[in-house]
C-alpha cells in the first residue's frame, strides 16, 4: 500500500542522509522524497513516498523517530491529507495539428504552457501523482515526450492536525 511519511527534521549536514539510511537499511524503497526548510531556517519538512503495509510502515516511523535529528514523523495517509506534486513535461509540437492536440490536453488537465519553442512547448501540471501519471499518458498518445521531471509529493494534513515541533 502506498503511504506518505511527514518528518519533522533539524535542517543540517548528515540528516536527511541518516533518514534515509534507515529505509535503505531496512531494503525499503522510497518511491519519491521532497524535503525543504520550514518557516522556522533550523528545521526541514521531509515527505517520503513509499509502500509497505501497517507493520512495515510502523516498524519504519518508529525507526526513523528515534534519530536523533528528528523531532517528529506521521504518516499522512492514516487521515485526510492533501497532496501535489509538480511536473514539468517538454513535448515535440512539430505540426499545427500537435499542437493544437497538446493545448487542448493543457486545458483539459489545467497545466500550463511555460516555455514555446519551435519544435517542443514546456509543460508545467500539478496535482496528485494519478494526474500527472494521466497527463503523461495523455500527452504520449499524441505526441512524443522528450523529456520530463517530477518534485516527487509534498502533503499536509487536512483541517487542524499539523506536524509541529
């Protein structure tokens, strides 16, 4: 099952490495990592996509909470949470006809056209991981992908739960 993992970190040299020396450690694989400092410069809000069941997943966040750099860890998916995560896509935009096929996938998805060139357009989309993965598909069966780039997920959880120091 997936999960997303929120920690609370110190933001300095080493930690994010020993965080992720646990799920590597341990022969987890992380599907996708965000981290960034918080308003507060002297802590990091990690989020780590991955899969593992109830006892994988609890095994991991007890783990990881007894790092020293950690202050604390939840997993977002026990509750309601939001997540986006951003995508940019440069596609080749040869003929007028692809053209027009990929404005059209643009406003269907609601992305945006962010860099034109004569051959290719730069897409930039956000939302869920399935938006993106659709979008993708979607831009595939009209035109070819040159290249693309994920942030990986970034989550909150909904309402007045927040991972706070």
């Amino acid at each position: 099952m997936r999960r997303i993992i929120s920690v609370l970190m110190e933001n300095a040299p080493g930690s994010l490495s020993r965080i992720v020396g646990v799920f590597s450690q341990r022969g987890f694989n992380v599907d996708s990592l965000c981290v960034a400092p918080t308003d507060d410069k002297s802590l990091s809000r990690l989020t780590i996509v991955t899969h593992g069941d109830d006892k994988v997943i609890e095994q991991i966040t007890k783990q990881v909470n007894k790092l020293i750099d950690v202050l604390k860890v939840t997993d977002l998916t026990d509750g309601h949470h939001v997540e986006r995560e951003l995508m940019l896509v440069k596609v080749a935009t040869r003929s007028e006809l692809i053209r027009a096929e990929v404005k059209r996938n643009v406003d269907i998805f609601r992305a945006q056209i962010v860099d034109v060139d004569a051959n290719n357009y730069t897409i930039q989309v956000t939302g869920t991981s399935d938006k993106l993965d659709a979008f993708a598909h979607a831009l595939s069966q009209s035109t070819e992908i040159i290249e693309a780039s994920r942030t990986g997920v970034c989550g909150l959880a909904r309402g007045e739960k927040a991972l706070r120091p």
